[in-house]
C-alpha cells in the first residue's frame, strides 16, 4: 500500500492507542512513506475540543486533529485509506505541529 503524507488511513488493530481505535493522519514527508516501514502519524477525534493550539478541525468528517498526540505507526497495522487531506488542512496540521514540537515562536494560530 503505498502511503502519502496527508493520508488519512484506518488501522486493523488498537495500536498506538490502545483504548480507541481511531483514524490518523499521516505527518511523515515522503521519502520516508516510500522507503520507511513506519511512518508518523497524528489521531483524529470526531469530538470538538476547546480551542487547543495544538489541535485543529480538519475536513474528513469535520474531525479534530489532536498534534500532541505523534505516533510511531508501523505500515504493516494499516488496514486502508479513508481520504486524502487537501492543502488547507495539512498547513493547518503544519502550524499545530510546530506549535506541539515547539519548533518556532514565530507560528501564527
């Protein structure tokens, strides 16, 4: 299955959170997805949550995206690919990662 950074993908087991089963969005670039036997990826939620500069509202099935929550996702766990996230909402997952990893002061929320 060949995997993209944006993918929301479905996986056949519990891992990485072993109390939801969840989709995730992939985070990982590219090179990695090809070559890499895992790859990163972030939990979605269908809940709203309060406003944490961490999290935003993405549009697979208006879900929040929760940054702080990065996981090591083996490719081998995933069982499909639900959608593919557009440009709009992966610059907004960039801004709430970069605030999670605190790779800048300069982001704007």
């Amino acid at each position: 299955m060949k995997i993209k950074r944006g993918d929301v993908v479905y996986l056949n087991k519990t891992v990485p959170c072993p109390n939801a089963i969840r989709p995730y969005v992939i985070v990982s670039n590219d090179v990695g997805n090809r070559h890499a036997d895992i790859c990163l990826g972030v939990p979605l939620t269908m809940k709203r949550k309060r406003g944490q500069p961490t999290q935003c509202i993405v549009s697979y099935n208006d879900s929040t995206v929760m940054t702080e929550q990065i996981c090591v996702i083996n490719k081998n766990d995933i069982d499909k690919i639900l959608f593919t996230l557009n440009d709009s909402d992966m610059k907004r997952i960039e801004k709430c990662l970069a605030i999670s990893l605190d790779l800048g002061r300069d982001v704007d929320v």
